[in-house]
C-alpha cells in the first residue's frame, strides 16, 4: 500500500497542487494522510480545504493551527491591544 503524508500545507494551493501532481507522476497512491496545520498563513484556505476533501480515502488529523481556526472566534482577532501606561 502506498500513502501520501502531507502536512504543513498552510492554505499554500500552488504547492499542494505540485505536490499532488508528483504523486501522481510517480504512479499514484493508496492513501492520504493529512497531518494538520492545513489552512492558517496562507493565500488560498479554502481552496486548500477543497482539493484535500475531494481526495480519495483520506485521513486528517487536526494541527496546532487548526485548532486555532476552528475556535470560537479568532483568537488574534479577539485580542486587545495592551496598554502601555506613561
């Protein structure tokens, strides 16, 4: 059986998608095994959640910064500022 791991994708579709055409220049896989960290930082997330949910017999296991996005909210974003006082 021969699997794919990726991880640390980081919304980076341009090279997931070179990724995934050299895995197929290669003959293909059996299997996919997403290790997290897929989407914060980068360019094109969605895109990203996309491609990776239409691979077939795929395994996800959630990263440090998925967690963070799949938060109520997010987490930066909620943060205030602190002040600094004279």
């Amino acid at each position: 059986m021969r699997i794919a791991i990726l991880d640390d994708i980081h919304g980076n579709e341009l090279a997931l998608n070179a990724v995934l055409r050299d895995i197929e220049a290669r003959g293909g896989v059996n299997a996919y095994w997403i290790l997290g960290d897929l989407v914060a930082l980068g360019p094109q997330p969605v895109r990203v959640l996309e491609i990776l949910s239409g691979l077939p017999n795929t395994r996800f296991i959630r990263g440090n910064t998925d967690a963070s996005c799949l938060a109520t909210g997010n987490p930066r974003a909620s943060r205030k500022p602190k002040v600094i006082p004279r």
